[in-house]
C-alpha cells in the first residue's frame, strides 16, 4: 500500500547505469520525486501513482477520476519533464578550474 510520496519516488529513481555515485544519485532521486508528488493537487498525485505505481489502465484513471485522455497524458507529460529536469542536475558534469 502507497503510505505516503516516498513509497512512490522510489519507483521513479534514477536507472544505475546512468551515474558513478548509485546510492547518492538514487536517494537524492527519491527525494526529488517525493516533493514533486507532494506539490501535485490531490486529483493528479492520485492519477500518478495509480498509474504508475499501482500500474492501473488509463481508461479506468481517467473514468474515475474524471479525466479526459488529453489531461491524463498532459498530466504525466508534465511530472515527467519536470522529474527529468530536477535529476539530470544531479548528474550534471561540474567544471573545475
């Protein structure tokens, strides 16, 4: 059972293979997905982890939620872009001088 946004921003982490530090990466992730949840409205949090977390059809998300396709998928679009944004400045490379 999903108990609170950390449950699901475990889901979401960053995949291994893409960074040196896996520990450090993958909890920093998790953290960035769990406030990313927090600050979602109560409709599309639950539409979030219903899907993909609880891997629920989008027909029966949309259904009970009251969703059109359209908003469904602009919802996941949006937490994506987001999620993708907030972890590639983990991994992002850091000059020095």
């Amino acid at each position: 059972m999903i108990t609170s946004p950390l449950d699901v921003a475990a889901h979401w982490a960053i995949p291994p293979s893409r960074v040196w530090d896996q520990v450090s990466i993958r909890d920093d992730s998790v953290r960035v997905m769990a406030r990313l949840l927090e600050a979602l409205p109560t409709r599309e949090r639950e539409a979030v982890i219903r899907f993909y977390v609880q891997e629920e059809s989008a027909e029966e998300i949309e259904r009970d939620l009251g969703l059109t396709a359209h908003e469904f998928r602009r919802i996941k679009s949006r937490i994506r872009k987001r999620f993708a944004e907030l972890t590639a400045e983990l991994v992002a490379p850091v000059e020095c001088a």
